[in-house]
C-alpha cells in the first residue's frame, strides 16, 4: 500500500501551477516620452485574429499626455503572466501607453483603474511634472 501513496504524491507533482512572469514595481515613474498617457472608459473588447494580443477600445475621458483622438484602440498580451491586463467593460482606466510597430500598447505595469491607489500616485506625478 506504501507504493501507491508514493505514486499518488509524484502523480501531483506534475500538476501545472500559474506563475507569473510579471513583476510590476510599487510605484511607477512617469516616462515623459510615452505615446500617450490618457484617462479612459472600456467601451468594446473585439474579437482579434492574434493568439498572443487581445484588443480594446476606450472612449478617452481626459488628455493628460500626447494624445489627441476622441478613442483609443488598445493591444495588450492575452496573458496576465506575460504583463497582459484584462480591462473591464465599463471601468475607466489611467493608461500609460507606447506605439509599438503602430500600435497603441499597455499592460499590467501601466494601466490602473481610475480610483486605484497607483492611479492616483500617477496623477500626483503628472501634476507635479517640472
């Protein structure tokens, strides 16, 4: 009977567990040169050809930074563990984001709902920018 308890425990070693790639520092410093930093309201979630990227739309409540467009088209990994974010319909969003082969990119590092403790820290900074 001892056999099998052991080929039970090694059985469940091989058991996936999520890990997270990811790592955002506490508080992130503001890059002045991004693409655009903007205040904005999840308003669609297109469906994307892409295995890796998933889409968003935003309806853009406030210019903060370099950006000029009433709505902001949005890629981000499919994955939280690769920095990816899973906005929520409705929920208005601090996003910091670059252009990347022209396409507007953001993820778990740099964007935070609006009322969340890192939005506002952005904020304070953005407000204090020399």
């Amino acid at each position: 009977m001892k056999p099998s308890i052991f080929l039970v425990f090694f059985l469940f070693s091989f058991i996936p567990v999520k890990a997270s790639a990811c790592s955002c520092v506490e508080h992130v410093e503001i890059n002045w040169d991004s693409d655009a930093v903007v205040t904005a309201i999840v308003t669609s979630e297109p469906w994307t050809f892409s295995l890796t990227k998933k889409e968003y739309v935003f309806e853009v409540t406030e210019n903060l930074l370099n950006f000029a467009q009433p709505t902001l088209h949005l890629m981000t990994r499919r994955e939280t563990a690769a920095c990816g974010y899973r906005y929520e319909m409705g929920v208005e969003y601090l996003i910091i984001t670059r252009k990347n082969n022209n396409e507007f990119i953001s993820g778990r590092c740099s964007s935070w709902p609006l009322e969340s403790e890192s939005a506002k820290y952005v904020l304070n900074k953005l407000n204090a920018k020399p």
